[in-house]
C-alpha cells in the first residue's frame, strides 16, 4: 500500500501598489492587512460620526421645541420674535446634517463591499480612495473656513433681529449663543480618520493612534429649561 504525501498548498500573499504620497513600504505589506486597516478605520470613524450627528441633531430638535413652545405661552411679542427666528436658525443646523453629512457615513458601507473582494488590488485602490475622502471630509469639517461660515452664520442672525425688528439685544444674545455651540459642535467633531490616514500612508498600520482629550455633548434637560451638556476626559 502506497502512501500518498500531503500537498501543503501556501496561499500566495498579494502585494498592490501604494496611493499616491504613502511611503514605499506600504507596499510590502498584504493587500489583506491594508484592507483590513481601511475597513476597520472606517467602522470606528462612522460610529464616532453617527454618535456626533444624532447628538447634536437631536440637540437642535429638541431646542427647536421649546422655543415654538415657550412662543406659544409667552405673551411677550418681541420675546416672540426671537424665539420664531431662534427655531429657524436652529431648524437649520439640523438640516445642515442631512445636507453636509459627514463623508463617511455613506463610504463605509462602499468600504465593506470592496473588502469582500480580498486579494483585489482595483477594490483595494478604491476602498483607499474612500478613505482619504473621508479623512478629508472630518478635517474640513474642523478647517477655518467652517468655523468662519459658523460665525458668520451666527452674526447674520443677530443682524437680522438688530436691523429688521429692533431686537439689538436679543440679537446679540442669539448670535453669541449660536457662535457658542457652533464652536462646540465643530471642537466636538469625530477627527479619528486623518489620524488614521497619517498612520496608514506612513505604512504604520501596528502603531497605535494618538491620545489626546476626548470632549463629547449630550442633551441636558432640567427644572430650568433645555440644552447641551459639555462631558470631556484629559
């Protein structure tokens, strides 16, 4: 009786090219490692955007709410005013949401479908090319130009109650306020993904990502009336 040896087959590792500005020695690593990188950078950071979106848009919401409420029980007809401009603008930042989402919140289901291709260099390039899309949707989210168009924003606002209905306190208050939690909805924003994308360029996939303080916002509803409550981790 003859006795038939075992065929080790070794599955060959598969190597692709890097993305334009990445170091050379990302491409000596697996097609799989870096996939698997991607994906998961992807996962976290959409996580961390649906967590920040729902946060504030819910915020807004319920904002919105208690100025059309305390409008109707307020006999105050300036008071009135401010607070019909005062859900407006607040009815805005929710719709600037659906309007401005960020990027990845809609790339991560793409990531996962390339990432089933695994081996597949051409998935693995346009899973990469969703991925720095991404990372630059969260750092312009941060960039000047969104905090100027907040302030801007914010500023129009309390103009608007100063120039067309007088209220020049009103809109003062309107538009510091509104600069307020502009800012902290844009200091709050999840910027996980750049850092990730630093990391994966430098072919750095083991290294892990940087610390630094983690501030987030909740609803906050007491005997006094609505708003958002300011929790941070240094």
């Amino acid at each position: 009786m003859t006795a038939t040896p075992a065929l080790a087959v070794a599955q060959e590792v598969v190597r692709c090219p890097v993305p334009e500005g990445a170091d050379p020695a990302l491409g000596e690593l697996s097609a799989d490692a870096r996939m698997d990188f991607v994906l998961s950078s992807m996962q976290h950071g959409e996580e961390a955007a649906v967590t920040w979106t729902a946060t504030f848009a819910l915020s807004y919401l319920a904002i919105t709410a208690g100025q059309l409420l305390w409008r109707v029980l307020t006999p105050d007809e300036a008071e009135k005013i401010n607070l019909w401009v005062g859900a407006v603008s607040s009815m805005i930042g929710v719709a600037s949401f659906f309007a401005l989402p960020l990027s990845v919140i809609a790339d991560r289901s793409e990531v996962e479908a390339e990432a089933r291709h695994r081996g597949d260099c051409a998935a693995l390039a346009r899973a990469e090319a969703l991925f720095v899309r991404s990372a630059e949707g969260e750092d312009f989210g941060v960039s000047w130009l969104t905090h100027l168009g907040s302030v801007a924003f914010n500023l129009a606002i309390g103009l608007y109650l100063g120039i067309v209905h007088g209220e020049w306190v009103g809109g003062a208050i309107s538009a510091g306020t509104g600069i307020a939690v502009g800012e902290l909805q844009i200091l709050t924003q999840p910027t996980d993904l750049p850092d990730a994308l630093r990391r994966y360029q430098a072919a750095e996939l083991d290294a892990p990502p940087p610390s630094r303080p983690v501030v987030s916002v909740a609803p906050s509803i007491g005997p006094t009336g609505a708003g958002l409550e300011l929790r941070g981790a240094f």
